[in-house]
C-alpha cells in the first residue's frame, strides 16, 4: 500500500502491529510509545520529511484516549499533575515545532544533550529498580469489594499538591512540573514524541511518584499538546510549501487504530504488574531513545 504524502510503501499490517505491540507495554508508564514510532518510521519506512513528526502526533491523537479512559475509569487519574503537565507543555510545543522547520532539520547537537538527561533518568530508574524498595515495588492490590485503589488528593495549591494512593501520601511541587515540561515541550514539538517518554520517567525517578499514579496524566499531557502540535505543523504548512509539514493522515490514523488497542489493554493490564517491572519497561525505553539519540549524534 503506497501513502502518497508521505512516499511510503509498506502493507497495512506492518505499522498497526508495530503499534499495537509498542503501545501495549509503554502505556503501562504513562508513554505512548511515538517515541519508538519516530525511529521506526525514519529507518524502517524511510520516512524523513518534517511532517513525520507532526504524523507521529496524529498517532498520539488516534491512540491515546483508550488509555485515557481507562485510567480515568479506575480513579486513577491525577488531575493537578495532569493540569501541570499541559500548561507547562503547550508553549514548549509550539516553539518546539517552529525550531523543527525553522532550524533544526538535523538537530544532532539537541539529541546529544537529550540523550545525556535520558541516561541520568534512566540510570536513576535503574538504581531504584536494583533497590527493590518493597512500598512500591507490588501490584496495585484491591481491597475486600474488589475495588483497586483510587486516588485521593488532599492538597491542592500552586504551591504545592498532595495526594494519597495505596496507604502512602504523596507530593509534588506544580512549579518544578510546569518548567520540566515546558522544557519536554520544546523537544516533544521538535520530535513529534509528545514528551511521555522523558516526563513520565522524571516523576517516577526524580520526584518519587508511584508510577501507577503518573501514567495516565502523562498520557493525557501527551494527548492534548499532540493537538496542539498537529495544528501547528499544519498552521505552518502553507508558509513552506518545499517542504513535507502536514502530517500523512492515512499512515497517522493507521498507526493509531493499533495503538488505540495496544493502550486499552496496556492500561487494564498495568494493575496487576508489579512497579517494579513497570519501572524497568520505563528504564529500557528512556536508555533505547538515549541510546538512538547518541548514534544519530555520531553518524
């Protein structure tokens, strides 16, 4: 099957199981699995133009709501961190994709700087995962009515937001989260990779959150600043027209449909997967981007 904006030519079934399998497993941590899309899109399919990134977002819009829903359905939602999340992130989409075209067709000296605060993350994620901290390392567990546990936000200011989960009270401060990801921003909008991969990771390792809690925020994050970012690119489009900006819908759509259904289960399934093994899914997908980051840097 030949996508005519984008020049590939690949059978269907190829990129909705390559989503689908990809979604599964990273929605568990609270990313949508486009950062893994992006490389397979360029070096599998050839598809380099600009507009890979803005089709990697469609991808984001197709899939992420069953996840979502999921995650909203079993109050397991945290809202201050998401609200955080998305004011934080939208100026850094915009800006991010305007630098994309604008300046950084190859931007292999960003990618090496990523790469380095991937690996701090991700050796970070490592150490906790070797430490085996036994408050977090257990499957959400559910109580006599069958019921698994909801969340339960006890403090919520600009200053500072607190919430309970699982016996254990947590916090976090909403102005470190704003300029975190206003930073995950500016690279999401660059990449098209909506910043789930980088952001989920930071809250778990860096400011301690129970990665059971995180996931669906960073989803929904993901989700509306990939809106935000596919009408940017097409806002742009018509101001280069040598250039491939608007995304390939066919291809988007497609790969979404398999990420929708690899969200949903990934997200029931999240329950019953011990934190730690969650964690190490995060740990291997943050050290594959910063590892693919680094080679692009010296190729």
């Amino acid at each position: 099957m030949l996508f005519p904006i984008s020049g590939v030519e690949v059978h269907p079934v190829i990129p909705f199981v390559a989503a689908f399998v990809i979604s599964f497993f990273t929605s568990m941590g609270g990313v949508s699995g486009a950062f893994l899309l992006l490389p397979f899109q360029i070096s599998i399919l050839g598809y380099t133009a600009p507009s890979v990134s803005a089709t990697n977002q469609v991808f984001n819009i197709v899939a992420i709501p069953s996840g979502v829903y999921q995650y909203i359905r079993e109050g397991r939602m945290l809202w201050p961190l998401t609200l955080a999340v998305i004011i934080g992130t939208l100026p850094g989409v915009f800006i991010g994709a305007w630098i994309r075209i604008e300046y950084l067709p190859d931007p292999k000296a960003f990618k090496f700087f990523a790469a380095l605060v991937l690996l701090y993350i991700g050796w970070r994620l490592a150490m906790d995962i070797l430490q085996n901290r036994t408050s977090k390392t257990t499957p959400v567990k559910s109580n006599q009515s069958g019921v698994y546990h909801t969340l339960r936000v006890t403090l919520s200011t600009f200053k500072k937001v607190e919430f309970e989960f699982g016996g254990e009270t947590y916090g976090f401060t909403p102005s470190i989260v704003y300029l975190l990801c206003f930073l995950v921003g500016i690279a999401g909008g660059i990449y098209g990779i909506g910043g789930g991969a980088i952001v989920a990771p930071f809250f778990v390792a860096i400011i301690g959150l129970p990665v059971y809690a995180v996931a669906g925020a960073a989803l929904l994050g993901t989700f509306v600043t990939s809106i935000a970012g596919v009408i940017f690119f097409h806002s742009l489009a018509p101001l280069h027209p040598e250039m491939s900006i608007s995304p390939d819908w066919q291809l988007g759509v497609l790969f979404g449909l398999g990420g929708f259904i690899g969200m949903y289960l990934g997200a029931r399934t999240q329950k019953f997967i011990p934190a730690r093994v969650i964690k190490g899914i995060l740990c291997v997908c943050v050290l594959m981007t910063a590892g693919k980051y680094i080679v692009d840097f010296f190729i």
